[in-house]
C-alpha cells in the first residue's frame, strides 16, 4: 500500500503557534473565567484551543495565537 503525503509550495509557511495554560478552581465563577478569556481574546489576541473540566471543579483552558515571524527580503538593503 503506498501512501501520499501533502506537498507544501515553496512559498507556503507551516503556522506556529505560543500556547498560554490557564487554569482555575472550583471556587470561580464561571462569569469570572469568561471574563478573564474574553480580556486574553481581546487585548492579547489569544483564542481559545481547549477548554477542560476535571473532576472535582477545576477547569482547565488551553489559548494559542499565531507567531508571526518577519520574511527577509531577496534583495539586500542599503
């Protein structure tokens, strides 16, 4: 069985992402962490990756944004 994997242009960039981890107890309000993440989402430009409820009450979210890194131009500069 052969299998094929995707070819990438030349000119296409993988996205890479930072990831922030927040994490709150069972004491919150669940009006508290949405505020926290709306304010990420907002100011930050963070968006929402994960959200994770564990047992017991301790919520778990996981954001991510893009790293954008800067092309160097072909041609050089004086």
């Amino acid at each position: 069985m052969v299998s094929t994997l995707p070819v990438l242009e030349h000119n296409v960039a993988m996205v890479e992402y930072e990831y922030l981890v927040l994490s709150f107890g069972r004491e919150v309000a669940r009006g508290d962490i949405r505020r926290q993440l709306t304010e990420h989402a907002e100011y930050g430009h963070w968006e929402l990756e994960r959200t994770r409820i564990y047992e017991g009450g301790r919520t778990r979210t996981w954001l991510r944004r893009k790293i954008i890194r800067p092309r160097r131009s072909m041609s050089p500069s004086r």
